[in-house]
C-alpha cells in the first residue's frame, strides 16, 4: 500500500494521507486488567496469535546518555515477565553503554494493523547470568557464533565481520559455543505502561498506569487513568 505524499520543493517531503483507524473494541480503566503486565501479555497473546501482526515482538527501545543525548532502535523482546520487559543485546553497544550509564529506558510497540500501541518508561536492570545463559543456548548457532564475532557499534572493515566469525566457527567447531562475557539480558521494569487504541477522528483510547510510589518491584500496586487522545 503506498502512502500519498507531495514534494513542493526538492528539499522538502509532505505527507498528505490521513489514515483513519477503526477500532471496534473500547479501552476503558475499567476494562483493563489491575495489572498492566497482565493486560500486554493478553494483547500480545492476541496480536502474535492472530497473525495479523507481522513481528509484533518488535519495538523501539530508547536510551539517552549521561549528558542526555537521546538514541533509538528497534530490538527484539524476548520475555514479559511478572518484572518487566526483557530483550538480549551486546553489553558493550551503544545501548547497553548508555543503559550503564543512565539506567532509564523507554519501549513503544506499535502494532499497525490492529489499530494499537503499548508505550513503557521504567529503569534499567540486567537480567541473571544464568537467564542470559538460558537463552544464548536457544539461538541458532550462527546467531551464537555472530554474538561472538560483532564488536557492536564500533566502526569496522568490509568483509571484518564476517572473516572473524569464520575464524570462531573454526575454533569452536562442533562443541558448545559458550555465552559471551560481553552478552547478555536488560530488563526494562516499568513505571509507566500506556495502551493506545486507534478510534476515527483521532479521537483515540489511551489507558495509563502509573506505578504508585513506595510500591514494591514483587507486588506494585498500580493507578490506572484515562489519558486524552
């Protein structure tokens, strides 16, 4: 499907399509789960499911350094657990540097097709060794064996990459390819959770919850808004 767009002048890109969702369900505080862990793994049981969502384990993980300087990429989650919100990544990239030194993250989920989007703001903690180790050895072994090989967000040669994982699949040859040091888990434990439902008119649903201050990690208890579109 292709998007209406003008472009006035060489330098400049105007959108011009003004999609309209149609959302038959409502999004209420009322109709929510008391726990908004609870009510992603119920959206996301139903969009992963359904097959109406391609990839719906993507979303967009955004970190800013000490000084505030912002970044974001799209990763992979990997377990919502009664904590939080987990995905794998190199300890040494550029994400994982600014997690260490700023622990506060925030993931958007935006899932097109079904008209919905969960939004999260929470702090930063590394997953156990042996969880990180848990999921490593349930990769495949090319995606161990590149673990391995990338330097992740350093400058590197053409073809350095790949030469380098060539070198490990020598060394490790049939054995067990070992979690790496520098590899593991973050889980994002959340503060704040919004779900988003697309309405026409752009008038849509949005429930938040906030996580009640002094509220513990093992049993949080949790205020539940509506927000205006």
């Amino acid at each position: 499907m292709s998007t209406a767009i003008a472009q006035p002048t060489p330098d400049k890109i105007q959108v011009l399509a003004h999609e309209q969702y149609e959302s038959p369900e409502s999004l209420t505080p009322a109709s929510v789960a008391p726990d908004p862990l609870a009510q992603f793994r119920a959206w996301f049981k139903a969009v992963s499911e359904g097959g109406a969502v391609r990839e719906p384990e993507a979303m967009t993980l955004c970190t800013a350094s000490a000084s505030g300087t912002p970044s974001a990429r799209v990763v992979l989650l990997k377990q919502a657990d009664a904590r939080g919100f987990v995905f794998y990544t190199n300890y040494t990239s550029r994400k994982s540097r600014e997690l260490a030194e700023n622990p506060r993250a925030a993931l958007a989920f935006y899932w097109r097709d079904v008209h919905r989007q969960v939004r999260v703001v929470g702090r930063a903690e590394r997953v156990t060794r042996a969880e990180s180790d848990e999921y490593f050895h349930s990769r495949p072994r090319g995606s161990q064996i590149g673990a391995w090989a990338s330097r992740q967000s350093t400058v590197v040669g053409e073809g350095e990459v790949q030469a380098r994982a060539e070198r490990l699949k020598e060394r490790f040859g049939e054995g067990e390819v070992p979690l790496p040091e520098f590899w593991g888990g973050w889980r994002i434990v959340p503060d704040e959770v919004e779900f988003w439902l697309g309405k026409p008119s752009r008038l849509h649903d949005r429930v938040r919850y906030t996580r009640e201050e002094g509220s513990s990690d093992d049993a949080p208890k949790w205020k539940v808004e509506r927000l205006a579109p």
